[in-house]
C-alpha cells in the first residue's frame, strides 16, 4: 500500500467523521485505485479537505444535503466566518484561493445527494461507488435540467409583484425592498446582493431612485439603471438604514457597506414562506433569478421594440438581444426586430453615412466661418 494514500486513511480513521467517514474512505480508496496519476500530497490533502467540511456541516449527512446548504457554506467561507482544520479564521487575502479549492468539491458532494435522493424516490438505496462513477453523467443532467428551468421560469407581472410585496413589507421590510429592487432593475441575484449604499441613487429631476450596476466581466465600467416603480418602499426602506444615514451626512465608509444584509439563500427560503402563505406559490422551486426572467418580460411591453435599451437595461451584448429574447417575446404582445448580425451591420452603415453627413456640414459651416472672418478684417483695413 502506497505510504500517503495509508496516511491519509489512517488520518480519516482517526477523525471525528461519523455520517460521512466511509463516504471519504470509499472516495480515497476509489480516487488511489483509478487515478494513479495523483501524486502522493494529493490523498493526504483531499483527506484533510473532507473532514474540515464534515466539520462545516456539523456532522450532517452529505447524502441528505440540499443546494441551499452549499450555497450558504461557500457564502461563509466568503466572508471569512469559516475556521480552518487550525481552528483559525482564513485571512482574507486568501479567501478567494480557498473558495476555489472547495468549491469544485462541494459541488461534487451535492450532485452524489442529488443522485442518492432521485435513486431513493426509485426504492433504491445508492451506495457510493455509483455515486461516484454516475458524477459525470449526474452533472450533465442536472444542467440540461436548469437549462430547462430557464426555458420556462416562473413569471411574477407587475400586479402580482406588488401585491406580495405590500404584503411582506408589513413584516419584513429588507425582503420587500429586495424584490422590489430586484424585480424592477431585472439585475442579476450576484450584482442585487453585491450592491452597495452609495450605488442607489435619488434622480431629484426625475423624483426616482436609479441603481448603479457594474457590466459583467469589465470591472470599471458601470451602468445605471431607472427605477421606474416603488419608490415609496425604498425611500421607507432607506429612512430606517443607519449605515444610509451615515453616508449622506459625509460618512464615505459607510456608503462602501452592502445595500441589504441578509444572503440569497436566507432571501430565498423567506421568500417560498410568504408565497406559500399568501397562497401565490407559482412553484415550490422559487430562485431569485424569477426576479430578473419577470424583469425582462415586464419591459419586453415597455420599451416596444427598443432593444437597445433592452440591452443597456439587462447588461446584454447588442448582438445577443435577439437572441435573449426568444422566450419572452413568445409570451409577449410585442413584437421586436429580428436583429441579426446583417441588422447590425446595416445600423454601422447607416451611422457612418449620418457621420459623414455631418462632417460635411461641418466643413461647409466651417468655410462660411473663414470666409466671414475675411471679410471682417476687409472691412476693418
């Protein structure tokens, strides 16, 4: 037997894993037996990873997870309020390094829940040599399956939002606002929870909110969205944040902090209760992406065909509006062009000819000037 794989056995034995013990002696016996390729520090260090998590999870079965529980462990582990095998805090400079490192593995352990979970609806108990040889295939289906999901989401109108959103605001004024937000910017659920105090804006001319947004992948430039609606709840919202205070009396620190502080995942299961509650439960699958699908499919209708402000709106490459756009124009009065890669070539064109137009003007306007100036300085001898 190689010297680390018995390490890091020996190191799992010793542990305090009790529901996940064998899960990891079957995984290093599997990951020691099929890949041989690993080197030695490999075993030893996934070792060392799994039972740390177990500890993250408190014991807690993996076969019995959710994605709620990942979703919120990797949160933790973001914000540094995870303790490493050391009993330390990570530093923050290395956070991001560590969320790498465990991401991809807690993925791993939520898609063998998933199967366990599907294969026991089918009277079939799953042990984990099949769990683990079905990953691949497990991971493929789980994406067609969200795939599928964004086909056809849940679709909140404007009525319906407002409705649960007066509702909650009673009780829960932070999840109110949330949606509100959430619903009439239409930005996605990372850029929503990421917002800070200073990027929402009050527009005095227009008497409206607007929220600040960076662009995907392009980190200093941002876009500003108009918040067209609830501007009441905001301001009630805004009027009860300390940090909100603080920033407009001159406190530039405080406008750094996020606009909500309360996690996606919390926001979410928040969320299904009041549905369920106020018996709107459009789906028991509730994501707070429905906000940003509800979004799109609101100012479909608004904006009549504009799809540049569509594009400007949602953070959308012009050549994909078209595209983006299939699902909700089929459940849509509105009908939108068909931009096509020639469409856009035509709008360059036409521009270009508008430029040179203008450039044109310009030297006419500009010769009329000179020769004006001629003429003064003729007059003036």
């Amino acid at each position: 037997m190689n010297f680390s794989y018995a390490q890091a056995i020996n190191s799992v034995k010793k542990s305090n894993l009790k529901a996940n013990k064998q899960i990891v002696l079957d995984f290093l016996k599997w990951k020691y037996e099929t890949q041989q390729k690993a080197n030695d520090k490999t075993l030893i260090k996934l070792a060392m990873h799994y039972i740390t998590i177990d500890k993250w999870f408190k014991g807690k079965s993996w076969l019995e997870i959710d994605e709620a529980d990942v979703t919120e462990l990797l949160f933790k582990l973001r914000k540094g309020k995870l303790k490493q095998p050391n009993n330390k805090y990570y530093a923050t400079p290395s956070i991001e390094t560590y969320v790498k490192d465990h991401r991809q593995i807690l993925r791993w352990i939520y898609n063998v829940a998933c199967i366990n979970k599907q294969q026991k609806k089918n009277g079939v108990v799953l042990n984990f040599d099949q769990a683990f040889h079905n990953y691949k295939f497990s991971r493929n289906e789980l994406l067609e399956h969200e795939n599928e999901a964004d086909k056809e989401p849940s679709i909140y109108t404007k009525t319906e939002m407002t409705k649960l959103i007066d509702k909650i605001s009673k009780s829960r004024l932070d999840v109110a606002v949330i949606l509100a937000i959430g619903f009439d910017s239409g930005i996605r659920p990372k850029e929503l929870f990421n917002a800070r105090i200073k990027d929402l804006v009050w527009n005095d001319e227009k008497k409206r909110y607007y929220i600040y947004v960076q662009y995907p992948k392009v980190s200093s430039e941002r876009r500003n969205i108009d918040l067209y609606n609830f501007t009441n709840i905001i301001k009630e919202y805004l009027s009860k944040n300390m940090d909100y205070k603080d920033f407009k009396n001159g406190n530039n620190d405080a406008g750094e902090k996020q606009l909500f502080n309360i996690q996606n995942v919390q926001f979410t299961r928040l969320v299904k209760k009041y549905l369920k509650e106020f018996d709107m439960n459009k789906t028991k699958q509730f994501k707070t992406y429905d906000l940003r699908h509800s979004s799109i499919q609101h100012y479909v209708d608004v904006y009549r065909g504009d799809f540049n402000a569509m594009a400007l709106r949602y953070g959308w490459s012009f050549s994909k509006v078209g595209e983006r756009l299939k699902g909700y124009l089929a459940r849509s009065q509105c009908v939108l062009p068909d931009v096509t890669e020639q469409a856009h070539y035509d709008k360059i064109a036409d521009l270009q000819n508008k430029s040179v137009d203008l450039e044109n003007k310009y030297g006419d306007l500009f010769k009329k000037y000179e020769e004006t100036i001629r003429l003064f300085k003729h007059l003036k001898r």
